[in-house]
C-alpha cells in the first residue's frame, strides 16, 4: 500500500502543472531554489564564525540553542500562514479498498517530508558539522541535531492543530505573550532557561528524548483529530465564504467605463492573488528608503529614479502585466457579449492611473530626504502615466496564460511567461538609459525634465495610443481565447 | 436572420466543421444534434466570432461576424460556466449584464421577476458568489442572464444538461414562449433528443462535422432522430 502512494506522490510532482512550465521559468524557479538553500547552508557554516569572533568566552552552540526558541517561533509563524495539510488529495482514495487509518497517516507523513522541514535541515546541518571540525564531540552532536529535527516536526504538527482550530490558535497566542511579558519583566528569563534546556540536548543526549515525545505526541493529536473528520462533509469540504454585495456606485461618475470598473475592482477586492498584490504594492512603498538611506548613492543619481519609477509605478507592473489574463476564466464572455474593447482597456488605464497617483501622494513623506526626492518621485509618475501604462498595456496583448483568480500570490507564477520578463526592460530599462544620459550630459534638472515632459506627450497621446492597442487586441483576441482556455500552462 | 457559406474550421488537417450553406430564418427555433465532437459547440463558437472559420463566413442579421461587431447587441449566448464571472453574486452578474445592454437595475430587475419559478429560490438573495454554486444553479444563471436586453438571437449550448427534471420542464416552456413571439431566433444544441424535439421547429443533425440531417419537427421526429442514432452506432461497431 505505501508503495502505491509513493508513486502517486511521484506522479504528482512530476506531472504538476508547475514543472511543465517553459523552459526559462523552469530554469528560473530551480536557480532561486538552489539560491535559498546555497543561502542557508552558507548561513550555517558563517554563523558558527560569527558567533565566535562575536562571542569569543562562549559557546556557540549555547549562543544558538538561546536564540533558537525564536527560530522556531519564527518558523511556526510562516508555516500558520503558508502551510496547509494536504487534505484535498486524499478525496480519490475514500472510495478505494484502503483504510481510514492508512489515508490518515499517509497525509500526516507526507507532511512530515514537506519542504518547510528541510529549512531547519539545511541551515544547522552545516553548522553541527562546522563543531564537529572543531572537536566537538560527535554523538552528543547528532543527540542535538535530532532534537532540533525533532522540535521542527514538532511545529510542523502543531501548526496543523492550530491551523485546524482556533481555539488552539488564541490558547497558544497567549501562552506566547503569558511568556514574552515574564521575560520583560525579569520575573522569570524563558529565552534563558529555553537557551539552557535544548543546550541540555547536547550534554545529556538522553534528553533528545523529550522533543521525540513532543514529535510523536503532536502527531498522535493530530491523528486523533483528522481521523474522525475523513468524510467528504468534514474536513475535505471547501470553505465558501458569505458575499457581500457591492454597489460601488460612486464608480458612475466615470460614466462608460464605470461598468468594468466596478468589474475590476470586484475582481482584485474578491480573489486572494490580486488582494495579496494591492498589500505587497503598499508596502513597496518602503522600497526607496534602501536607497535613500544608502550612502553610495547621492539623492539625484540614477537609483532614484529607478526606486520612482518602481515606487510609483509598482500596482502599474504588478496588475498591468497579466491584463488581460485576470480576466482568462471568463474571457469568451468578454468577447462574445456587448463590449467594446475600448472602454474595457480604458478602464484598465484609468485604474492603473488612480493606483500611481496614489502611490505617489503616499510617497510624498519621501521629500524628508530632500526636494529632489520629491521632484524624481513626480517626474517618475509623470512618466509612469504618460509612457508605461500603455506600454504594459500593449505588451499586455501578448498574454496567452490561463490565471486561475482563486490561488494566492505567494510563489504564484501563474500566467507568467516571457512577456512579464520581457516588459521590464522597457519599462525600467528606457528611463534608466535616459535620466543618466542627460544628468551626465546637461544637468539633473534637465534630466527630470525630459523625463517628465515625455510623460506629459504621452498623457497627450494616450487616445491615438489606446486606439492602436485597442486594434491590436482584436487581432490577437482568437490566439487569447484558445490561450486562456488551457488550463495548468 | 443567420446565413452561413462555405462554412469550414480544420485544425491540422482535420477538419471538425464543413457546413455548405445553412440559412436560419428570423423567428425560428432551431435545434442542433449530434454526437460528441459532431461539431455543436464549433458551429456556435464561430457565430460568435469565438474562433476564425478556415474558410466561409457567418452573417446575423446582415453583419459577417468576423469583420463587425454590430452583431454583439441583438446577440446573446451562453455556452458554458466559462462565461460566468466566478467573483460575483448572481445579482451583480445580472445588473453587469445588463448595464452592456443599456438595461438599468428596474429592468434587470423585472425580468428577473418572470424567472422566479425557473430559479426555485436558489438563485437570487442567497449571499453566494456564482463560483460556489452548484453546476446546476450555475447553469440557471447563465441561461437567464442570456435573456437580457431582449436580444433577437440567443444562443444556448446544451442548456438541458445538468439541470433538474423540473428546471428543465420549465426551460423548455421558456424557450417555447420565447419561440411563439417569433421576434427572437433561438438556437439550441442538446444531446437529449426528446428535450429538442419538443422546443424546436427545425432540427439538424450533424455528423462529424456534416449537415447529415434537416428535419423540420413533426409527430414523427423523435423516432427518425432515435432510429438514426441507434442506426449509425450500429454501422461504426461494424467498421
């Protein structure tokens, strides 16, 4: 029996949609997979270095097990977000001669080789093999090393319960902050006696054995849990969540296009993927302060610019570059109902639009660095609004790939192709050659200026500009249709 | 009302659809049968200019659908959940539809008001986005939404699968009234001979992409339908 689910573990992997992806983002995906894991194992092997010119009087491995209980905090709250138990696969097997007891395990274990265990694998390995050079002895090494192992399964399985069940969620949220308030107030140091406790795993390889309960016992919970509720109404049912209505009618003031407008705002407030990307696009906001506060940059060079152009126009690349792949689920509707093109791309404009001047009021505090902040962050917009939107509108035409709304944003490479790669040259790249040039040439103002006023002439053009993509469009629309029907490319 | 010439879509060097000349005169009920891979849903797709015909045109109401797109306000279809938009209630999806149809909230709203039956309480106020919705439901929606802005042709793609036996007893009293008024040319394509051969006056039966059959609908139909079917499968098991 667990032969056979081996090998549809196998399938899966190797026939998911993800791995049949082109070439280049294949290529892609591998190089910053190896990149994280090179990153980690590098981090394991420098931390015992830095631990010991930092603290040369003490151990390092005490150092570690002190601060590992944040680790571990850490890590249970990526997975509370990104993990979920498997429990959608098991739906096929319930008909099959195979028993309750077998599926249950099959997915707790399963979980067991999830990629987030490896995380803790791939960073301490190295570093326990790094103390092992240096004289540490070997067996109570591997006696810590388990238990670490051991204490990550834990949370693997806690993770589900708490994931499963809010009550253990709200009883463990104030265990933490029952915890973090002693550890304030002096009354009792948990980092310190947490620190002494796994250090203990190494000097008394017995007490390896009370993570390896904690492993099994969070397993067994979990067992207990899951087993009762492998029946199709239980745990395996889809959640659907209660809608509510919208009237958006203040979206009439913009007259035609108020229709798709509304559309579209329903389609990014509704689904995870486009929600999820409105939140990262805030938070880009931020993303100038890494220059801004660098000092190898002087505030008028180039970065700056790049950092405008990316600030101001970060939803623009975010959302522009899969129009009108948001809309592949029910594109042939689109095109065989009453719809002019026109209006649908001009309301995609006009939200673009609204999503850089806002951008750029919010990066107006950006002026604290200086005027010219200020002024490239404005020209950046300017250039954003007159240029880009209907230069990732045009390369918008070029989307061929089915996106299923309902799949969240995280790791989500969904309807990307050569396109989403491809615009970014343009887009970033000609202002970059530009603003240079002339800084370089004339001066800083001038630079600003042509920047700015080549966003003016294309505000100026936008008509002309919309009608030939809007044709464009029509041309491609039969290779879109068959395009967005196919589902998993 | 629909001419099409010449008609023909291959793909490689297989060709799904090749339609001589097939006229569908303005007011008429028209049924299409067949087979799976017959060519229903090629046919319906090149009306609506979903695809591009490899030779030949489709002109409604005087517009070649592939170079206008005058044809899109008298004409409405639904094929399948693909033109359902997923994020929306039912609801919205209505007044969305409508709004592409120059119809405002009140006139959405009163022609929903005749489908109450047909919607047995499943559909409206029931805080639900249309991705979760059953099939069925999803189906009801579709077909509805299809009916707004008193289009001249609609188009429905096996309307009768998934349904319940009572919706479909009352989609077929819809698409019969719809017919009586002959202002509206209602095209409708089905695996169910007996659900056709009761809403249609014209039936035609398509075969690998072929016209094999043109019947228009009498007492004596369901069994020449039923006879060619059982016939043909007959006649490939010997191939």
């Amino acid at each position: 029996m667990f032969k056979h689910f081996v090998n549809l573990q196998w399938k899966s992997f190797f026939r998911s949609a993800s791995l049949g992806k082109d070439m280049a983002i294949k290529a892609l995906m591998v190089f910053f997979a190896v990149y994280m894991l090179v990153f980690l194992a590098m981090a394991g092997v420098g931390l015992f270095f830095l631990l010991e010119r930092a603290f040369p009087e003490s151990d390092p491995l005490a150092k570690v097990s002190e601060y590992l209980v944040y680790w571990l905090l850490i890590e249970l709250f990526f997975r509370y977000f990104m993990q979920k138990l498997p429990v959608m696969d098991v739906k096929p097997l319930l008909m099959l001669p195979v028993k309750k007891r077998v599926i249950t395990h099959y997915i707790l274990a399963k979980s067991g080789g999830s990629l987030y265990n490896f995380f803790s694998l791939v960073l301490f390995v190295p570093f326990v093999v790094m103390l092992a050079l240096h004289g540490y002895p070997l067996p109570n090494l591997l006696s810590w090393l388990l238990a670490v192992v051991c204490l990550s399964l834990t949370v693997n399985y806690l993770n589900f319960l708490i994931n499963k069940n809010d009550r253990a969620l709200i009883g463990l949220i104030l265990v933490i902050i029952a915890l973090y308030a002693l550890n304030y107030f002096g009354v009792l140091s948990v980092t310190e006696l947490t620190g002494k406790g796994f250090y203990a795993f190494y000097h008394f390889p017995l007490s390896m054995l009370v993570p390896l309960a904690l492993a099994l016992g969070t397993y067994a919970l979990n067992y207990r849990f899951l087993r009762r509720r492998i029946f199709l109404d239980a745990s395996l049912k889809k959640k659907t969540k209660e809608a509510v209505t919208a009237d958006l009618g203040w979206t009439k003031k913009f007259g035609s296009i108020a229709p798709f407008l509304q559309l579209d705002l329903k389609l990014i407030w509704r689904n995870k993927r486009t929600k999820t990307q409105v939140f990262l696009s805030l938070a880009m906001i931020f993303y100038g302060l890494v220059f801004y506060t660098m000092d190898e940059f002087s505030n008028t060079s180039a970065m700056m610019v790049f950092a405008g152009i990316f600030i101001t126009g970060i939803f623009l690349v975010n959302f522009g570059q899969f129009i009108p792949a948001w809309d592949s689920a029910y594109y042939s509707m689109m095109m065989a109902q009453n719809i002019p093109l026109r209006k649908y791309l001009e309301s995609k404009a006009g939200l673009i639009s609204a999503s850089v001047v806002v951008m750029f009021l919010l990066s107006i505090p950006y002026v604290y660095f200086g005027w010219q902040a200020l002024a490239i962050n404005l020209s950046s917009a300017l250039y954003n609004l007159g240029i880009n939107i209907p230069l990732i509108l045009f390369f918008g035409s070029m989307n061929k790939k089915r996106i299923d709304l309902d799949k969240s944003a995280f790791s989500n490479m969904q309807g990307t192709g050569a396109t989403q790669f491809l615009v970014l040259i343009p887009l970033l790249g000609v202002p970059m050659i530009i603003f240079p040039a002339l800084k370089f040439l004339i001066s800083f103002e001038v630079a600003l200026g042509v920047l700015s006023a080549l966003g003016l002439v294309g505000i100026a053009f936008r008509k002309p500009m919309l009608d030939r993509i809007t044709e464009i469009y029509r041309k491609k629309k039969y290779g879109m249709i068959a395009g967005f029907k196919e589902k998993n490319s | 009302m629909i001419q099409s010439k010449n008609l023909t879509k291959t793909y490689g060097s297989q060709t799904v659809l090749n339609i001589e000349d097939l006229v569908i005169p303005k007011g008429q009920s028209f049924g299409l049968v067949g087979n799976n891979g017959a060519g229903k849903t090629t046919f319906f797709s090149l009306l609506l200019d979903l695809i591009q015909p490899t030779t030949g045109h489709v002109i409604n109401n005087g517009v070649q659908v592939n170079t206008s797109e005058a044809w899109k306000p008298f004409t409405s279809s639904f094929i399948d959940e693909t033109f359902l938009i997923g994020y929306l209630t039912p609801e919205e999806y209505f007044y969305f539809i409508g709004e592409l149809r120059g119809q405002n909230k009140a006139d959405v709203d009163g022609l929903l008001s005749q489908f109450e039956d047909f919607f047995h309480g499943e559909i409206l106020g029931q805080k639900k986005y249309l991705r979760d919705l059953s099939k069925g439901n999803q189906k009801k929606a579709g077909i509805v939404a299809s009916f707004i802005g008193n289009p001249e042709v609609v188009i429905l793609d096996e309307p009768f699968a998934n349904l319940d036996p009572t919706t479909q007893i009352r989609l077929k009293g819809i698409i019969k009234d719809l017919a009586k008024k002959g202002e509206v040319t209602v095209l409708v394509s089905s695996h169910d001979l007996s659900h056709v051969t009761e809403v249609c006056e014209r039936i035609v039966v398509l075969n690998k992409g072929q016209i094999v059959r043109d019947i228009q609908t009498s007492e004596a139909t369901l069994r020449e339908l039923e006879s060619f079917f059982a016939g043909k499968n007959r006649r490939e098991e010997q191939h």
